[in-house]
C-alpha cells in the first residue's frame, strides 16, 4: 500500500473544494470535527465533556423575520365573481 504525501492531500483538498465549495468546507470540518469528539468520548467513556456540553448557555432566540406575502394574502384579495353554470335538462 503507498504512503500518502502532501501532494495527494492537496489534491484530496482540491478536490473537496471543488465538489463542496468554499461555503460548505467550515461547516462540514466542524461537524466531523464534532462527531469525531463525541466518538471519542462515548468510547473512552469520558464525562468530563458532557458536563462542559451542558453548562454551556443556550443559544440566543433567531430575531423574528419580517413579514412576507403569502399565499393566503394573495388569494384575500378582492376577485371577479366566479361564473354560475346552468345545466340544461
């Protein structure tokens, strides 16, 4: 089996960026990074990390959105009349 040298990490990088793209990259490092810890931790079986986890604050509430149209504004607004059909017998 050959050994991996810088060379192929950087077309391993390369290629990351190129399928991911710039945005995704940070995102995607601080998940694994993430899922790498916990693993970590439920195999050695460290309760020192979930203390931390849960003394941390919570998250601050998102600010409310603005208002935007919906369907259901479109659709209050004043229509034509719909039409009445007579059957003829």
């Amino acid at each position: 089996m050959p050994n991996i040298g810088p060379m192929e990490i950087v077309g391993l990088l390369l290629l990351a960026l190129l399928l991911f793209g710039a945005k995704r990259l940070p995102e995607i490092g601080r998940s694994l990074g993430t899922g790498m810890r916990e693993f970590k931790d439920s195999v050695s079986g460290d309760k020192k990390a979930e203390a931390t986890r849960s003394e941390l604050p919570p998250p601050a509430p998102a600010a409310p959105a603005a208002p935007t149209a919906t369907a259901e504004d479109a659709t209050s607004a004043p229509s034509q009349p719909e039409r009445q059909t007579e059957t003829v017998s």
